[in-house]
C-alpha cells in the first residue's frame, strides 16, 4: 500500500477511455485505463485495491483539490499482462445542488458536476493523470484461490473489483506475457450478484457473460431493481434476489470454504447481513454484539448494523 503518496501524485496517461455500460443509460460510467509504466506503480497493485486520482485545481477555499479513491477493475497483472495499465470504472457524479452549509443559496437547484469523476471521464487517450496508491489491505483474493468458494456482491460502480477478480479466477494473463504459462483456471465455485437500476446500466455484462459461458463453475445473476422481473415479480435488490433464490446458495453459504464479497453503495451491507442472519447463514460470516443477538435481524437499525454487527474474515466489505 501507499507505494505513491496523494501528496505526491505520479503522473499516468490515460490509454484508453470508453462507456462500459451495456445500452443507452441515463448514467455514464467509463472504463478508462491508466498506463503507469515507468513509475512506481508499475506492477505494484493487486486486484480489489483501489488507487487515488488527485484532480487539478482547487477548491472553494482555494486549496488543492483532494485524492478521490478508484477501485482497480484490472487484475494484478493489469490490462496488458505486465502490470503497466490499471484501470477503473469511474461513474460520473451529476447531481442538482443542494445547500452544503447555512452560507449556501437554499433555492439554487442549477447542476452540480462532481470534480474528479467528471475530470477522469473527460480524460481523453494520452491524457495525463495524477494517480497514488494503491489503497486497500483486506479486499483481496486469498493466496490459494482454489482453497475457497465465493459469493461476489456487487451494486453499480462496485463491480469494478470483481473484473479484476474475475479475470484473475477465469481469463488468466495474455499469451506471451510472464504470468501466462503458470497460470491455471479456478476450480472453486463462484456466484457474481451484480445490482442496478435497470438493464441498460450494467457494467462489463459482456464480458461477465462470456466468461460465465465459459466457466461452468462461475455463475452471473443480474438484479434490477427498478424493471418488472422476466417472472412478473417487482424489481428487487440483490439481499431479496439473495433470499428469493435461497435453494441455490444455501449449500455454499453453509460451506465454511465460503467468502463474501460486498462492493458498492454504502448501506448495501444492511439487507445482505440482515438476510444472512434471518435465515441463519450469518455463522463464519458475521459477529455480532451482544446488544443486536436478541433483536430478530430485519429490526436491526441500520445504525446498529454498522455498529453492532462485523464482518469476520470471511466477510469482505469495500462499500462508498
Ligand atoms: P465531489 O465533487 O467530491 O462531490 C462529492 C459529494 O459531494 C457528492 O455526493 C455530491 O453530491 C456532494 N456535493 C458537494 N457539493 C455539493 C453541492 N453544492 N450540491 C450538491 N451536492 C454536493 N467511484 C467510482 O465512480 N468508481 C469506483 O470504482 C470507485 N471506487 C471507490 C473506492 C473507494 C474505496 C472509495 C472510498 C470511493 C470510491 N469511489 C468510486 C467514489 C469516488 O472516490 C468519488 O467519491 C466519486 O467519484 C465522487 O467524487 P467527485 O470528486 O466526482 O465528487
Ligand atoms: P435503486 O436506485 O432503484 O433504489 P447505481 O449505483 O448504478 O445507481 O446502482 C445501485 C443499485 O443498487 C440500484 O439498483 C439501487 O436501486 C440499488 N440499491 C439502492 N440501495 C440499496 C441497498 N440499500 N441495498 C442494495 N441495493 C441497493
């Protein structure tokens, strides 16, 4: 970690930038891929750490504009093999302003352009880029790959470190670069829960598409929670998704080889533990505080789960 510090940013360029969306979305999320070749970041990174971007400027108060962290979406030998070219999956911040502070003009509703996300989705093919890291200690695969299962969930721009997993686990590195020879499929189980508001926002669905075509033991599910389900059902989030279809992940979350991983908005770690422990999965996964073991979990507040309630080490939580 921290091989690069934010108050030392290295310069990367920019080596390809592209909407990676999977049809016409009202969200513009892009895969922009940073060569570091030749600074220290260079095959310094594992997949499922993010990195720092500083953008240019300053800001209101006139100071330097803060790091913003992006998750690495490449795996550890990075997009070419050689671990030159990381990359993310960056989601433009768009908003209508709202009051910040008493100071602010409560009727201004004009928009409200994120800094650095818009600044890295405006980056264009040998743009430069100030980038640090890498961050993240805990949001790793494990040194033996086969020696466990996996539950990936994942909601918007939280898929990123589940590509570079997935490709780690399932594509491996390209022909004619180092690690390629070596390496050797998984062979464990894995389920990728990928969450968004409508189809037309799924991130790298192609690709995970493909690999599951590939992969008997790698299985994709979708879950939209805001179009009507191919069954008729209402829309959902991946912990109904999760409870719906039960009969199918039970035997994995009962199986102590199991580790989740949770990615994406924050509070989307609520209904999952809330879900795991209702149907008496939490064991391995969770501890909990004597103050919510009595409470029946879908009473737990959402203040009391990000208290109250911890992932173990077989519970991995990289949520923003
Ligand atoms: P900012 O300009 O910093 O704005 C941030 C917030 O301030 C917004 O919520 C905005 O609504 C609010 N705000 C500020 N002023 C106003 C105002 N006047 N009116 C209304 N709202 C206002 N993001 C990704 O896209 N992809 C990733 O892979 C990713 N990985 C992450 C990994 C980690 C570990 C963490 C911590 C974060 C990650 N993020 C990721 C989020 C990312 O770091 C940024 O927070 C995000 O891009 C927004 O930054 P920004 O500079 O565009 O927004
Ligand atoms: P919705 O927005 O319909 O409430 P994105 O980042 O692209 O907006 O996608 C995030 C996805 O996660 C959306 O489908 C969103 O649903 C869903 N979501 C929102 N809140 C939660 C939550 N607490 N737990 C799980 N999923 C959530």
């Amino acid at each position: 970690m921290h091989v690069v510090l934010p108050t030392a940013p290295v310069t990367g360029r920019v080596s390809q930038s592209r909407l990676c969306t999977k049809g016409k979305s009202a969200s513009f999320v892009r895969h922009v891929c940073v060569d570091v070749s030749g600074t220290p970041l260079e095959g310094s990174w594992q997949a499922g750490q993010s990195f720092g971007v500083v953008p240019p400027g300053t800001d209101a108060n006139g100071k330097p504009h803060k790091v913003r962290l992006y998750s690495i979406a490449s795996p550890g030998y990075g997009e070419d093999g050689h671990g030159r070219i990381l990359s993310t999956t960056c989601k433009r911040l768009l908003a209508e302003h709202e009051p910040q502070s008493d100071k602010d003009d409560p009727t201004d509703h004009r928009l409200f352009t994120g800094v650095c996300s818009n600044h890295v989705c405006d980056l264009r093919e040998g743009d430069p880029i100030a980038v640090a890291g890498p961050n993240g200690k805990r949001f790793l695969l494990p040194a033996d790959r086969n020696a466990h299962d996996y539950l990936f969930l994942a909601t918007g721009t939280g898929i990123a470190p589940f590509r570079g997993f997935i490709h780690e686990l399932f594509v491996g590195p390209p022909a004619g670069t180092p690690l390629h020879a070596a390496w050797r499929p998984c062979t464990s189980n894995v389920h990728l829960l990928m969450g968004t508001p409508y189809t037309s926002d799924l991130i790298y669905d192609d690709f995970f598409r493909q690999v599951a075509k590939e992969r008997p033991n790698f299985s994709y599910h979708t879950v939209i929670s805001r179009e009507t389900r191919p069954d008729g059902g209402k829309g959902e989030y991946i912990h109904h998704y999760l409870d719906r279809a039960l009969p199918q992940f039970d035997g994995l979350l009962r199986n102590e080889r199991t580790l989740i991983y949770i990615c994406g908005l924050a509070g989307m770690q609520v209904g999952v533990f809330q879900t795991l422990a209702k149907r008496g999965l939490a064991d391995g996964f969770l501890d909990l505080h004597e103050e919510v073991k009595g409470v029946p979990p879908a009473d737990w507040t959402p203040e009391q789960v990000k208290r109250r309630v911890h992932a173990t080490r077989r519970c991995m939580l990289e949520v923003y």
